[in-house]
C-alpha cells in the first residue's frame, strides 16, 4: 500500500523496508563480486610478481630461472648487431688503384729502351748507357744489350713492360714493393729472356724505383661494410617453455639481461601493463559470470551462501592450479613446462555440477579455463584440456548418486584429458617425451579431480548447507535410524511414506521437480508419528482408537504436532534444511475438519471454539516439492480409505483432493506449481494408483453404478461408525496422518 498526501503517492513503511533490503543485498553482492576479483588476481599475479627481477650485466644470479610461458621468439638485438658485424668484417678493406703511376713508370721503361737502343757498343757509348740506367750492369751484360738492333732493344723492353703491367694493373701499395719485385723476377725467369739479357733486366727490376699505386679508399670499404650489414635479417632468438635462461651462481650475461626483458621478465615500468590487463579479464570474466547467475537462476543469485559457495570453489581451485604450476623439476624440461595440466578444474566442475547444476558447472569451467591459459603463460593446451576435462567431469557428475561413482568419473576424465594432450601433441609435432608426459599428468588428473572431488563434497555440503543427491540417495536407505524405527515403531506410517514416495517422485518426474528429494522428503514426512505413533490411525489395532477418550482440542493438538515433531528430530540427526522445510510444511496450516466439527458438536458454547487449536501451525509449501509431497500425502490417504479399486471412483477423489488444496483449503498459493503441473500431477498419481490397487474399470449399466454407490456409502457410514476419519474435506471425517 501506499500513502497519498497532497496528490503525490509516497511507499507504505513495508516497501521502503523491502528497497533497503534489496540495496543492500545488491551491495553485499558487488562487495562481493570486488573481494572475488581482488583474491583471484592475487593468486594470479603473484607468480608474474616474482618472475619479474631487475639483474643487470655482470650480476651473479641467485638462483635458477626457467621459462614458463608459451614458446615463443623475440628479435634480438644484440645477435642481430653480431651478425652484421660479421657481415662488415668479410667485407675487408677496399683499395684504389692509381693509373697515373703506371703511366709513369711504362714511359720510365721504355725511356731505358730507347737509351739502350741508341747507345753503341764503345767505351764512350757504354759510360753514356751506363750513366743513363739505374743500377750496376757488368761490362759484358751492357755490350751484349748494345749489340743488340734497335727492333730486338724494344721487342725486349717490351716483354718486360708487359711483366711490369700486370703487377702494378693489381696495384702495389706502400708495404707491397718487394712482393712486386720478387713477382717480377719470377715472371722474368719463367720467360723467354734468358742469358745476358736476363740479366739485365733482373739488375734493371732490383735498381729501379716501384712507386705505390694502390691507397686504401676509406669511403668506399664504409661502404661496403654498410651495404653488408643492411643485407643481415633481424636475428630470432627462439624460447622454448621450461628452457633455462639463467644458471645460479652464474654471472648474467647482455645476452640474457636482454631475454629477461623482451619475455617481460625483466622489471621495468611497462613490466606494470600485463597486472592491468589481468585485473580487466577477471572483472570480466566474474562480471559475466554473476550476471548469468541473476539473468537465468535466481536461486542461486538469491541466496548469498550460494554465491559464497561458487566463489570459494573459484577461489580455491584457482590457488590450487597456481600452486601446482610453481612446482619445479630439476632435470626434465617436459614435466616442469607441462606440470600445470595437473590442475585439477575438473574437480570443481563435478562439484558445482553434484551441489548447484550444470550450467553454472559449464560457465565456472569456462572461466577457469581462461584463467588456466593465464596461469601457463598463455599456452592455449591447458585452456584446452581444462576446458575438455570441465565438460567431462560435469557429464560424468550428471547421474551421479553413489560416491563410488566417483571412480567411474575419474576414468572418463582422465581419458578425456589424455586424448586432448595426444591430440594437441600430433598437431604441433611436439616430441614423443613431451607428448607422454602430458599424457600422463592429464590421466592423472582425472584421478585427482575426482578424489579432490569425492573428499570435499561432505565438507561443503555441510558448511554451505546444500543437499546433494548423493546425500539423499543415502538418506533414502532404509538402514537409516530413523527409518528403522519408522518401520518397528511406526510400520503402518512407514508403509504410508513409501507409497507416497512412489506418488511423489512420479509427480516430480512429470513436472521437472527435484526426484530425489521428493522421495527423500517423502519417506520422512511423518517421521514426527514416532513420538506418539499409536494416535494415529495407520498404527492403530481395529477398535482401540485413544481419541475417543480425549477431548477434541487435545486431539487436534497431538495430532498437529507431528510436523513441528518431525522437524525437531531431523534437525537433532543433522537432515539436510530441504527435506526438513517439507516435513514442517507437508501440511500447511490446514485445518482438522473431523476434530473441529465434534468439538463445535461438544461444546456447550460453540462461539468459543478457537479455529486455530485445531489447524497445523506450519507454513503453507512454498516449493513445487513441499506441495507434491503434500498432494501425495493427501491423495494417497483419501484413496486408501475408500477401499475400492474402480477407477472412476479413484479418479473422482484424486481431483476433489486436489482441487480441495487449491480452492477451500488454500494451501497452494505460495508454492510456484502451475495449472499445467496440476493437471500432469493428477495423472501421475492415477498412473502409479493404477499400478498399486490394480484398477477396474466399471462397464457403465445402471446397476453396477447403484451396486458401487451402495458399496461407497455402506464404507463410509462403517468409518462414521467406527469414528475411523477418511478424507480431510469439510463432508467427510478427517483421517489423522
């Protein structure tokens, strides 16, 4: 409601209340969501924290330090600049010939012949020649030359030239001339000039002055070496994951100062930018994850303990595969680099899977998945096996009942990993060392998700207070103490609850509602009867009925006392909150008709009979399974004391029963069951009715239907009679439960 005041509407007391409620819930859950997120990129960060050091050339290293990312490469700067300085150092050095010398040393040559050439063999004219040369020529070896035509002088010169030409035509530099003249000489003995006129020429090589014609060009070997060193490729240094790059006690070296930094091991200020980019993927990754949760299950949104739960296994699993992934080897590359696909995510699969539901299971996998690939260094196979290995376990957890079944999950998980590594081995040509560890750290995976698994199931279950199939299906065991004593103490209730399992849990088949704990819920609903099991009417020998000699009220009081009984004895034996929540509400706060009406009928002033003392004080079923068990509860009792086995009788009650509960009892307005799940209930419990009091149909003539309406009425005037209640609507007795 709300309050006018001068044409403006302001909230009732009550819907201000529930919008402080619900601000603060969602405060608490973005509270929660930044607590998430803080924690997980701790447990993320703090390896990348200590991975990043500040050594420098020429420091000695204290330890040990291994790659741990994806293979990768890096261009190094360093390789690259010893390579072209390689390059530059085969260019050598570049050298100018100067043609100009030789020009000048040829017409030096023939200058000699033309000289030799015009002397004559006389004192005078050898003193003339002699002076003219250069060098010391012996008398007989200038006489000879002298005698010689002016055609043989040149034709000699000119072999000569040509044995000049070629060395300074390679040039002769300043260190080179004696190397020039012994190259000469050679030429002059290896040639057809012998005798005197060798010689000459062999006096003429060694007086004679070589001048230099080659120089060194400064510019042009630059660049040369220039021209080398841009033809060299940037170098790629490859980093294989688990490679050692730095030894302790070793000093370090430029080349490693510089792989600390291109792998972003090395600390500098945008060694800082990857922790943001972490900090932005869990954000949203978490982010998401709670949005699914409030968009498509709100049971779980709704409920804080469930949302602690999700992130406590998060939370949990996250460390773990962290801790592992630091697990260092001494000698095996393999097992350090693939140590991590021990992370056992399939374990915290299984288990949102066995305590919330799949889809939750499928979208927390995926994001421990990411997560994994960040925790490996980025290397896609351990997002990929988590991932597979996930999506196993969630399968293998979806029929899971038995704790032993646990067995059967960890085979199925550890071949799906297997299979996963095999495969990712085949596909980049990993070797066969690498791929058989792999092999093996992903099938023994599988055996440890599932003991991680089957180990911190009752410990969760307990502090986070969810009920579990496993759980039920071993409260559902007939050796449980409680049962047991139901069937000595109590056998005519116990048979009771088992028929209205069988009722309930094919009702909650049809309608997608929870089997298990609707059968659970069902076998202990009048576990409270065991306090005082001869008052009601199933434990009861014909004729000894102790309500005859008590007072209505009283009656009504014992009787309505055994849901709040019931809930008191499976809290003392530690019952799962659900089951619990239906025993106290099987009945709602409906009303003991049979009681009610005897003690208006008793009463000398009928106006004083309070209504109350004789409805149960529970809550009225506030889910699809509190109300199945109690329409099978109700159904299951009227139809038994009807003693028949026709089918239209049968199916007349069964939907007055359950019309009753929807219109004059009113006790299904606060449990979500549609009209649609109504009806498929209805005809589910004619099914499994069918099957428990074999049916007949009736032939339809006039006188069977008066020989069953005498048959009918005949039965219900003996329990009127007998003070035997059937049914629980206002025109017949009430049949204590």
């Amino acid at each position: 409601m709300s309050n006018k005041t001068e044409g403006r509407t302001h909230p009732s007391p009550a819907a201000i209340k529930r919008n402080k409620i619900r601000r603060r819930r969602r405060a608490v859950r973005l509270l929660g969501l930044a607590a998430t997120i803080a924690l997980a990129f701790a447990i993320l960060a703090v390896d990348l924290f200590t991975n990043h050091i500040s050594y420098t050339e020429g420091d000695i290293a204290s330890e040990d330090l291994y790659y741990r990312g994806a293979a990768t490469s890096y261009e190094s700067d360093l390789a690259t600049q010893a390579a072209r300085n390689e390059a530059a150092s085969q260019v050598g050095q570049i050298f100018v010939v100067d043609e100009e010398v030789w020009q000048s040393v040829e017409n030096q040559l023939r200058d000699y012949g033309r000289k030799v050439a015009a002397g004559s063999a006389t004192t005078q004219g050898l003193a003339d020649v002699r002076s003219a040369l250069p060098g010391n020529y012996s008398d007989d070896c200038l006489y000879y030359m002298l005698s010689l035509s002016e055609e043989e002088v040149t034709s000699l010169f000119d072999l000569f030239i040509s044995m000049v030409q070629p060395v300074y035509a390679e040039g002769i530099g300043t260190d080179e001339t004696a190397a020039a003249r012994e190259k000469i000489g050679l030429s002059i003995s290896l040639s057809s000039i012998n005798g005197q006129p060798e010689v000459f020429f062999k006096n003429l090589l060694e007086a004679m002055e070589l001048p230099y014609n080659k120089a060194y060009d400064a510019v042009a070997t630059r660049a040369a070496q220039d021209a080398a060193m841009d033809a060299v490729e940037p170098v790629q240094v490859q980093v294989m994951s688990g490679e050692k790059l730095i030894s302790r006690g070793a000093p370090i070296t430029a080349e490693q100062v510089e792989a600390l930094e291109a792998l972003g091991l090395l600390s500098t200020q945008q060694g800082r930018l990857p922790y943001l980019g972490l900090l932005l993927i869990l954000t949203l990754l978490f982010s998401m994850l709670l949005f699914y949760l409030r968009q498509f299950k709100q049971p779980i949104y709704n409920k804080p303990t469930l949302l602690l739960l999700v992130a406590a296994l998060l939370l949990l699993f996250l460390l773990l595969a962290k801790l592992i992934s630091m697990i260092e080897f001494a000698g095996g590359s393999e097992a350090g680099s693939l140590i991590s696909l021990l992370a056992p995510v399939p374990a915290a699969s299984m288990l949102l899977s066995i305590l919330l539901d799949r889809n939750t299971a499928f979208l927390s996998t995926c994001t421990l998945s990411v997560c994994m690939g960040i925790i490996a260094g980025g290397e896609l196979l351990f997002s990929i096996t988590a991932l597979i290995g996930g999506i196993m376990g969630i399968l293998a957890a979806t029929r899971l009942y038995q704790r032993f079944q646990f067995i059967g999950a960890s085979l199925w998980v550890a071949g799906a990993n297997a299979v996963a590594v095999l495969a990712w081995g085949l596909i980049w040509h990993k070797s066969a060392a690498e791929i058989g560890v792999g092999v093996i750290f992903g099938a023994a995976n599988g055996l440890l998700s599932s003991i991680l698994a089957m180990g911190l199931m009752p410990f969760l279950e307990s502090a986070f207070g969810v009920t579990t199939s496993i759980r039920l299906m071993e409260l559902s065991n007939s050796n449980n103490p409680l049962l047991k004593r139901l069937m000595m103490e109590a056998p005519g209730t116990y048979n009771h609850s088992i028929l209205v399992g069988n009722l309930a849990e094919a009702a909650a088949d049809a309608i997608g509602a929870n089997t298990m704990l609707v059968r659970v819920a069902s076998y202990y609903h009048d576990v409270g009867k065991l306090k005082r099991p001869q008052f009601f009417i199933e434990n009861q020998r014909p004729g000894d009925n102790p309500h005859d000699k008590l007072q209505p009220a009283l009656s009504a009081m014992i009787i309505t006392s055994h849901p709040v009984d019931g809930g008191r004895m499976l809290r003392q034996a530690r019952m799962p909150q659900e089951v619990i929540d239906i025993v106290e509400q099987h009945h709602g706060d409906s009303r003991l008709n049979f009681f009610y009406r005897r003690a208006l009928e008793q009463a000398d002033y009928p106006e004083l009979v309070e209504e109350a003392d004789f409805r149960y004080q529970g809550k009225k079923p506030q889910t699809k399974e509190a109300g199945l068990v109690m329409l099978a509860d109700s159904v299951q009792a009227a139809v038994q004391a009807l003693n028949t086995s026709d089918r239209a009788v049968i199916e007349e009650r069964v939907h007055e029963v359950i019309q009753s509960k929807i219109g004059a009892e009113d006790q299904l307005r606060q449990c979500p069951l549609t009209f649609r799940d109504l009806e498929q209930i209805e005809q589910s419990f004619l099914m499994v009715l069918s099957g428990m009091n074999h049916l007949r149909v009736s032939y339809g003539n006039e006188q069977d239907k008066a020989i069953e309406q005498a048959l009918r009425q005949s039965q219900l005037a003996a329990a009127n009679a007998a003070r035997l209640p059937e049914g629980q609507t206002g025109d017949t007795p009430y049949k204590p439960e």
